[in-house]
C-alpha cells in the first residue's frame, strides 16, 4: 500500500521505521533535558506477533 503524502507514523506507527524514529526522539529529548522520563518510559517495545 503507498504512503504518498503521509508520515511513517501515519503510514504504520508500530513498524520498524516508525518505532526507531520515536525512541531516538525521546533520547534526543532526554538527553538535552528537555522531558522527565523514567527508565520504563524511555523506550518503546513492540512485540512480534
């Protein structure tokens, strides 16, 4: 199925893609103190299902 004219997490927010674009957010995030985060919260895990 195209994308065209959406974002990877409008496209599929649980691929891989999509997944890896959002934890390094948060680490960017977290390391420039810019959000509280415990260590739980700092990734996001998908399950193969």
């Amino acid at each position: 199925m195209p994308s065209f004219g959406q974002t990877i997490l409008m496209h599929d927010a649980s691929c891989k893609g999509s997944v890896n674009y959002l934890n390094l957010a948060r680490e960017i995030l977290q390391k420039n103190e810019m959000t509280k985060m415990s260590n739980d919260e700092k990734y996001i895990n998908i399950e193969n299902g």
